[in-house]
C-alpha cells in the first residue's frame, strides 16, 4: 500500500509527462521510474526533478552522485522528498 506522498508524485508524474498508458490503480512503492513501470528516460527525470524542485522547495541536482538510487523507484523517491522537502 502507498503512503499519501507516493499516491501524490504518481498522480503528479502521470499528469505532468502526460503517461496515459500508466495506470495509478497499478503502481505501488516498488515501481520502477525508468524502463518498465513508469517508463521515463532521462529527460523525463529532468522534468520530474524541476517538478519535484518547485513542488516541495528543494533541488534535485543532476550532479548527485545517489541519483540513480533516488529516481531507481517511486517509493526511492518519495523517501528522498519526505527527507528534504521544505514545504
């Protein structure tokens, strides 16, 4: 079961990239952002970054060196964003 901020960055990341095929009745924690599940590519996870940035007031940098770890599952990231959102 999803906690309320992994339902909320699903819907967000659904809206936003416009992923029709994405059902959020599907998705759990342990889905994967790139590939299968969510199939993002790299550009796709810029945007969720800048999403993420404006959203919950904190910079996603491209230069982190745990950033495959962050974006690795939607339930990775959700962690990270609890951890270090300022609103």
């Amino acid at each position: 079961m999803m906690n309320d901020l992994e339902k909320e960055l699903a819907a967000l990341i659904v809206k936003d990239l416009n992923l029709e095929e994405v059902r959020l009745d599907e998705v759990t924690a342990d889905t994967p952002l790139y590939g299968d599940g969510f199939g993002l590519d790299s550009i796709d996870i810029l945007e969720i970054a800048l999403l993420v940035s404006k959203k919950y007031g904190f910079e996603l940098r491209s230069d982190n060196p745990d950033n495959e770890k962050i974006f690795a599952t939607l339930g990775a990231l959700a962690k990270y964003v609890s951890e270090h959102r300022t609103h």
